[in-house]
DNA sequence: ATGAAAGCGCTAACAG
DNA sequence: CTGTTAGCGCTTTCAT
C-alpha cells in the first residue's frame, strides 16, 4: 500500500533531522551546516554586515527556509547587548482613561514592529521599579512612559537607566528625558475660538476628572487655562465645571452650572470623549437640541466624534501621531544620537466643524 | 580638604569596580567573587534548587544588593530554555470593544508579575504569523489569545507552537487548546428573568455590532439565543435588534423597533457598556423615566453600571476573573500537567439590582 | 554543602 | 569573500 507517496513536507524533514532533536529549534549552526557554510556567514547573510557572493546568500536562505529557523532573541541579545525590546509603561487600573488609550498602544505596537522590536507592557502601578527590573535584567533596552504626571517619581529613576527614554506629557521636571506632547493649550484655544467665532456668548468647559487631577497633569491645567485666557481675548464668558462624584450623578449635580446660560448662546466645551457623552445626554435631557440651542464642542478623536447625531464639532487629540513621533524620538536615540533632550509638541490639525454647533451669524 | 568623608554610596563602589565597567551589570560572576563563592553558589541561592549554608546565603545577597545585580534575562532563557514571558495577543484596532478591554489586559499583567512573568504584545492583526515569531525567536513561551473568533486562522498555528496557549472565547474548533469563556447564556438567562420576574411583557435585546458579528463571535449569538429560549419560557415577547451602521444615527434609526412596546410594560437587555449608554439616552430622549416608564438592564461591568443615573441593573462579564482564571490555566501548563484541554466555563456572578428597573408587582 | 567546568545560540574579532 | 574561535551570563551536571 501507498504505492506512491507525496514529497515530504517540510516539517517532515525537520523532524527527521537529529540533531534539532523532537520539536527543538534549528539553530544557526544546523543553517550553516545544512548549507556547507561556517556559523558566522549565517550571521552575515542576516545582518548584513559583511559581504556574501550571492550564491553563499542563497544557499543559507534556502537552508533557513527548508529548517524554519528563527533566530534565538535570547542569544542574539546575550551576545549583541540589545535586547530589540522596548518597554511600556501605561496605566490600566480601573480609573484608566479608557476612552481613547488603545489608539496610543496600539500605534506603539505597530511602529516598534515596524522596527523588528517587540514591546513588554508595565503598568503605571508598579513604579520606578518595574523600570529597574526591566532595565536591569536586560529586559527591554528602551521605554517609553505614559500618564506621566507633573511630578512623577518614575522619572529619576528612569533618567538614571542609561538607556533611551520617552515620556508622553510634560512633567514639571523632565529629567533631560525626552517627551512629546499634544498642544492641549492650543486645543483648547482652537475650541474657543470655534465657539466665539460662531457667535456664542457664554463658554463651559466640561471636564471629568475632580480638580485634583488638574494639578497632577499637566495637560489639564493648561487646557483650562488657555480657554480661559482666550475666552477673556474673545470678550466671552467663561467657566470650568468637572463633576463632583463618579458616575452621572456627580455630574448632574453640577448640571445647573453648566446650563446657566441657556437661553443665551451658549457653547459648551467636553474636554474627553466620556465627558462629550454625558453633556450631549444632559442637552438631551433638558430638551435642547444640539447645534440649535445649544452648541457642543469636543477634545476627542475623529470617529468619537462621528459616533454622535449630530456628529460633534471636535479637535482631535491626535493619539496616533503623538505615538508616531514618540517612537521616532526613541529610534533616534537608540541608533544613538547625542542631541540634547528634544520635547515634540503636536499641533491640533485643526478643528472639524460638524453638526453640534449653531452658527449664530456674527463670524468674523 | 575634604578631611570627614561620608560613607561611599552603593552606586560609588560600583563604579570604581574596574570588572563591571562603568554603566555595565554587575554579573553572578561577579557577585560570586564579592561573595568569595562560586559562580553556581550565586545561582543555586536565586534558584534554590540546592540547600545552601545560612551564612553563605547571607553573604550572597549582600553582595547582591551591594551590587545591585539583576540576572540577565537573556542569558538565563538561553541556558534555562525557559524565557518567564508570555504573549498577549490582543485586538488593539480602531475597531476595538474599548469599552471593558482594559481591566482584561490589567489583570493578565498582574498575575503575569505575581508569577515572575513579563508580558509582550502582539495585535490580533499580526495574525498567525506574529505567534510563530514569537515563538521560533524563543521570545515567549506562552501564549494567551483573546478576542478569539468562531473560526481563527492563529489556532492551528497556536496549537502547533508546542507551547502553552489558552484561549478567550470557545471557537468552532479549538485545536486541543484550553479556553476560558464567560457564561453568556446564562447571563442572557439572568437578564431575561429578572425583567419576565418584574412583570415586563416585552424584551427587546439590543446590541451594537451588525449581524454578521454574531457568526464570528459565539457570545454574541450564543447571547441571543439564549435570550430567545429563556423569554419563551418565560411567556413574554423579545425581539432582537441591532444597529444598522456606525455612530447614534445607525442605533437612532432602529429606535422604532426598540420602543414598540413602549406603553406595554417594556424591559431593554443592552448587550455592551457602550450600547447601554445609547439606550439611556434613547429613553430620556422619548421622555421615558428609567426604572418608572422603561426598564434597562445590561451586560457591563458594576463599574460602569454604577456610572449612570440611575444605576443599571446589570449581569456583570467579570473581566477580572476570566483573566486569573485563563492565567490560572496557562500557569498549569507551563509547570507541565497533561490533563486533556480544558474549557473554564465562568459563571456570572448574579445580577445586581439597581434603579434602572420597574417592578410591576408580579414577582413571583 | 560547595566548586569547577561545560555549554545554551549567537556575534564579532581575528585569520586567512 | 569566508572560516575559526572566543566569549556574552547564566544553569547544571559532575566532582568533591
């Protein structure tokens, strides 16, 4: 029987093999004797930093295929004193900002792939030192850090690791590490001004966070007070309300301050995506309705945006070009470059007036 | 000058040393030396795989702390076979459920440090090929998989890496793999009961992925049909119902379908945080009162539950749970048990009774 | 109870 | 252009 049987598979022929015994790895010197090379041409043909005819090239190529070899990241980093690993620092406790933190990972995600770097994620919890254990077992050879606050104790510590690191935010000392930013300040201007420009009298910005937080980071703060330095510029009104408590009720609460100005061209301004939910709810509420007597506009991204009727006229916070340019910094470091300490601070790409907002006929 | 010195620091001492030069570890070579042990003294101390003498145990980690030494990841995976990384591969799209996905990824973290473990991510994209990257290079030797469909192209390759994988969800074929799922059936039960328990006559069950979702994903179906039985035989109507396209126009638009039974004693099953929010807002919207006019309950966390005003009434999918449980699987593999593959079925905790629903005086 | 020594898989001199 | 060789830092026999 079976007469006639099919070529071998290649897993066959692995198997068959005796050295990389059972289900073990092909290693580097199985490539180089499966080609008729020496261990090092194998390197060479991978790294490219020497030299190899092209017949040489294609006979260790063939020899990995046919063995599935993948080099051993364990070795490589032994030897290399690079790890190819970079670390993630993020915070997802249960108070996580879920709204709009995916978009930020998964960017670094793709772009460390991009780089032939895989990415060891760390919560915010474990402080400085998880960066320790990370850096010291030669774990990851670069971080990069999240949710950094003004005053972050991680930052000393992460100064002192001898290796590349970027912050998102800008804490009140930097340590000579590199950050990039979102210009919240500008948001915010670019939000009033939408607001003044279409003729509203009165501006409440809406955050979700206690008052507390504004203090701890920074981009808070500075979203608050250059609306308010603008709306002053504008000659409109202005107040800053967050809710009381969690849940709706603590923002209910507040729900009178919020609508004082009703009845007078009011625009309100959410400064994230879950605050955006609550006002529209809110406007709905009290039976006004959105872009007609009463104006919403929001820090949120695009398709949070989209996802309302009438969409929201928004400014994105710009997530994924924030994690772009954050692992541009880093990549630069990495292949080394002496540069003093470089903040990238990204503009808003401006905002996209949708349905929400009413035009009551005085723009400029 | 300088005739009083104060007592060097640690860091001092480490750097004078002229064998761990400059910024470079401290290795167990090293510490054996300080230590006046050998090499393998230092090891067996970490290990504790052979019984050492008190004062040598002692002498050994002071020398380690003088030294502030870390064991080399690289090194002790190459030697130990044995990495202590597990791959998490999580859907991170623009896509993504960003409603509950955090607290999964949270705890898989967490009980990944309590086991000595590091984390590195994978997106759900990288598809089949991203596992055996990680697996041929000997980053990981464990894999967790989530968001796992009815039929996945990762799952013959996972269940040919030759080490440990568990899943989140139950597809079609799991390939020998262990899975951990929740319960969704029965939360549809316990959803659909207590609403039939408080007198309601009309279900309507909303969610917010289209149709075709429902094939892809068993819970979503498998949360319907249930939900389906479970209200026949209870004697009431249900009817299903899901948004025609993105954002609140597409929910908006079916708003007909949801609210039929509006004057009837009517009870709502919202499948997601997210939609429960759109519920909400559809009710308020028709001047309908939660828990007086219209009846809300929900699959979502107690967290988010308790977000709104009033608080829904909600089965919670235990996010936390599911995650120590599939940890608690993976761990058993990894330590080398060959039980046949497991399926850890989690049940939902209860439903929690909360403000967002009527009783019409017909509790049994 | 401890030491000495071999070697995991790779890269980077050093030789030709 | 290619081969030979010496480790990277650790764990684990094998000896004592």
């Amino acid at each position: 029987m079976n007469p006639v049987r099919p070529p071998r598979l290649v897993r066959s022929v692995i198997m068959d093999r005796d050295h990389p015994s059972g289900r073990g790895q092909a290693t580097s010197k199985d490539v180089a004797a499966a080609a008729g090379v020496a261990q090092s041409t194998v390197s060479y043909v991978m790294t490219g930093k020497r030299s190899v005819t092209a017949d040489v090239r294609r006979r260790v190529e063939k020899a990995m295929r046919d063995l599935d070899y993948h080099p051993n990241a364990g070795a490589r980093a032994l030897r290399g004193a690079k790890t190819n690993v970079i670390a993630l620092a993020v915070h997802l406790g249960a108070d996580a900002d879920v709204g709009d933190t995916l978009p930020y990972i998964d960017t670094i995600v793709e772009e460390a792939r991009n780089r032939e770097y895989e990415v060891v994620l760390l919560t915010t919890d474990e402080g400085p030192g998880g960066l320790q254990r990370l850096a010291g077992r030669r774990v990851a050879d670069a971080f990069v850090l999240m949710d950094v606050r003004t005053r972050d104790d991680r930052l000393a510590t992460a100064a002192d690791l001898g290796c590349p690191v970027v912050l998102f935010g800008r804490p009140a000392d930097s340590h000579g590490l590199d950050a990039v930013d979102f210009d919240t300040g500008r948001a915010a201007a670019l939000l009033v001004d939408e607001l003044a420009y279409t003729g509203h009298r009165h501006i409440v910005v809406v955050g979700d966070s206690p008052e507390a937080d504004a203090l701890e980071f920074r981009f808070i703060s500075e979203f608050h007070s250059s609306a308010r330095v603008r709306a002053q510029e504008r000659g409109v009104t202005i107040d800053i309300v967050h809710r009381e408590s969690n849940g709706w009720a603590g923002f209910e609460s507040v729900a009178d301050r919020i609508l004082v100005h009703r009845d007078d061209r009011l625009g309100i301004i959410a400064r994230t995506p879950r605050v955006t939910e609550w006002v529209v709810q809110l406007a709905r509420l009290h039976g006004l309705v959105l872009g007609r007597d009463v104006s919403v506009v929001a820090l949120c991204t695009d398709s949070t945006a989209r996802e309302f009727d009438p969409a929201i006229t928004n400014v994105s916070p710009e997530p994924r070009e924030l994690s772009r340019r954050a692992m541009g910094v880093l990549f630069e470091r990495i292949v080394g470059d002496d540069q003093p300490p470089r903040l990238e601070l990204v503009q808003p790409r401006g905002i996209t007036r949708r349905g929400s907002t009413t035009d009551h006929g005085l723009s400029e």
